[in-house]
C-alpha cells in the first residue's frame, strides 16, 4: 500500500471518528491523572480500529503497539505510526521472544502499550498469554480497554472487525486495572488470562456475548 494511501485511510477514519458520539466510562481514573503512565492497554482484535485517534495525543506519543512481522503487519505499522504510535514489530508466531522483550523495553522507558489479546489470528476474545507475561516481568497493571458500537459495520475475517456507522454512539470504557504478581506457575499464569478475558468479556457488549461465555 502506497503512503499516500495510509495517509488518506488515516484522515478518512479521523473524519468519521468526528461524527460519532463518544460516551468515557473510566473505572482506571486515569484520564483525571496528571502521569497515568505506563499501562499494559488490552483490547479485542476487532476493536483495534476504534483505537485509532481516540486517547489524547501526549498519551498516544508515548504508547507503543505490536504489529505482526507479515506483509500485513507492514500496512498495521504504517497506519500505527499515522496515528503517532511507537511499533514494535512480531507476533506469536514469527519473532515472538524479540517482540516480547521489545514490549518490555518500551514498558521500562515509559511507554505505554497497547495489545490486541486475542491477535493476531484468534481465536476471537481468547486471550493469549504475553500481556500477562509483560505484567508478570514489569510490575506494570494490565487495563482492559473496551469500545462497544451498536450501530456498527462488522467486516470480513475471523475477528469481524467493528467499525461504527457515521453519527452513531460509541461506548470508550476503561476498566479497573489488573495486578499480575510475579514468578507464575504455567496454571498460575493461565488463570490470570482467564481473569483478563472475563474482565474484557465484562466490557464487552455483543449480540453475541452469552454464546462467548457459554
């Protein structure tokens, strides 16, 4: 994809993102904060676009976010990058360990991340471990983050990405903050995941929900 596409899909989506109405639910308290760094931000795949120019732009200067090392991951870092957001770049699958620590570093200098838990290929709303692991590494609280659109697009692809329709209402909620203790056992740690998934599972309002949780 050329630049100046990125650049023109980027002023696109900010002309959208100005025409829906945006209600705040912050259960973390920090947009009140003076410094409300660094945090672990977790959210679900299909949410990702709703991310996009909605934190203020000091908080998005210094937050930082995984895009795979795949051909696609290419276009994510680019838009990522549009939207003033430091990349790291790996997944699970290619370039995991290298990801991993190069998430911690930004954790370390400051930053704070923003991680898409059940990415890069599903399954849809199971969390993966590595924002988990981040937390257990740093002492750094995970945030559940969620977005819920009722009028909404759903695209294509194993997440159905939501993008909402113009003038519709969006709801931004920011959970309470999770503590992840350090030097887990493997079933220590699959808990947490569990705790991380019901907590965005909670913020999470789908036509399909009771089926997520069933």
């Amino acid at each position: 994809m050329p630049g100046w596409a990125v650049g023109l899909g980027a002023e696109m989506f900010r002309l959208l993102r100005r025409t829906w109405r945006i209600t705040v639910t912050d259960r973390a308290g920090f947009f009140p904060s003076a410094d409300p760094w660094p945090f672990i931000g977790v959210l679900w795949h299909n949410r990702i676009p709703l991310l996009m120019d909605f934190f203020p732009p000091a908080l998005e200067r210094r937050s930082a976010a995984l895009a795979s090392a795949s051909g696609d991951g290419d276009v994510a870092a680019r838009i990522l990058r549009q939207f003033g957001y430091q990349v790291v770049r790996g997944s699970s699958s290619r370039g995991g360990r290298e990801a991993l620590y190069g998430l911690r570093e930004k954790l370390l200098e400051g930053c704070s991340l923003a991680l898409t838990v059940d990415g890069p290929r599903g399954p849809r709303y199971h969390v993966h471990p590595g924002a988990v692991l981040l937390a257990e590494m740093t002492g750094i609280p995970i945030v559940p983050i969620g977005f819920n659109a009722p009028r909404r697009w759903e695209l294509g692809g194993w997440d159905r990405t939501h993008i909402p329709k113009p003038f519709s209402r969006v709801e931004f909620v920011l959970g309470a903050p999770i503590q992840i203790a350090p030097d887990l056992t493997p079933e220590q740690r699959q808990a947490e995941c569990d705790r991380v998934r019901h907590a965005l599972l909670g913020i999470t309002d789908d036509a399909r929900l009771g089926m997520m949780l069933a």
